[in-house]
C-alpha cells in the first residue's frame, strides 16, 4: 500500500495529465495572475498574451539550457516544426536567444534571455505554489480516499489514452 505522500504525487501528477481536460477559464486568468505580480510592468502584457505552450516550452529551455530545438522537441513531446515555431516566437519577444553549438555549423543552441529568465522563474513559482496548495488539500483525506482518486484519475488517463471520449 502506497503511503499517503506517495500517492498525493501520483494524483498531482495525474491531474497534471489530465489539465487540459479542466475548465481552464478562470483557472488560467488565476495563474497568469500570479505570473504577471512577479514580473516588472514591461513583461506582463506579455506574460498574458503568451501561448501555454510557449511558456512551458520556455520552461523546458529554463531545465536544460543550452538545448536545441530538437533536444526541446525531443524533451516536451512535441513536434520540431511545433517547436520552432513557439521558440521563433520567443525570439521575437526577447525571451530567448539562438547561439551556435560549439563545433556544429548546422545546429544552434537556446539560451534564456534575462527577462525570459524572469518569466520562467515566475511561472515556476506558479506551479510550485499549486502543487503545494493541492499538496495540503489533499492531505485532508484518509489514504483509502486517496487510493480511490488515484485510481479513477489513471482510468481517465487510460481512457484519454485510447481515445475515449469523456466528454460530449
């Protein structure tokens, strides 16, 4: 039997899974909230008008800096051209920056730009404030409870999986 801990990750993981899947109306306007008080003044339009998954794939740049844009296709499970063109984006809002790879003409490497260190930094607190809030939520129920989520959040996943449709 999984320990209380143990299994509030896997349901922070599997919520994780399934988050496209949630209303994410006033969720998302929340979460750029948080962003957007962490930032100078010059960043928030930004920090609002910018895709989810440019601020993740910014995030994934943050972890493994320098990497390609391949390595960053490669590490979110997304597609190159999907890649290059959220990173192009990037670029153009000064959040990244393209350099040569040492001893590689063909390939360029990202780096994080100072503000798209500031953005990426904001929207990591975000989630690190999220799964600690969730994390103290969840501790309020009994282990059996949380087996129970758990299990009906891996048939969701599963179900997304293999195409199911869950909803309408």
């Amino acid at each position: 039997m999984k320990t209380k801990t143990a299994l509030i990750s896997e349901i922070d993981n599997l919520i994780s899974a399934l988050s496209e899947k949630f209303d994410a109306g006033a969720g998302a306007d929340a979460e750029r909230d948080f962003i957007a008080e962490r930032l100078p003044a010059r960043l928030v339009p930004l920090s609002r008008s910018l895709p989810t998954l440019s601020m993740h794939l910014l995030a994934a740049i943050a972890d493994a800096e320098p990497v390609s844009v391949v390595g960053l296709a490669a590490r979110t499970n997304q597609l190159k051209g999907t890649v290059s063109k959220h990173v192009q984006r990037l670029v153009e809002a000064g959040l990244v920056e393209r350099g040569p790879v040492p001893g590689n003409r063909k390939e360029v490497q990202l780096r994080l730009t100072a503000d798209g260190r500031l953005l990426a930094d904001a929207h990591a607190q975000m989630h690190v404030e999220m799964t600690r809030g969730l994390h103290d939520f969840l501790h309020r129920y009994s282990a059996a409870d949380l087996q129970v989520l758990a299990r009906i959040l891996r048939d969701l996943v599963a179900a997304r999986r293999d195409g199911v449709r869950i909803v309408p």
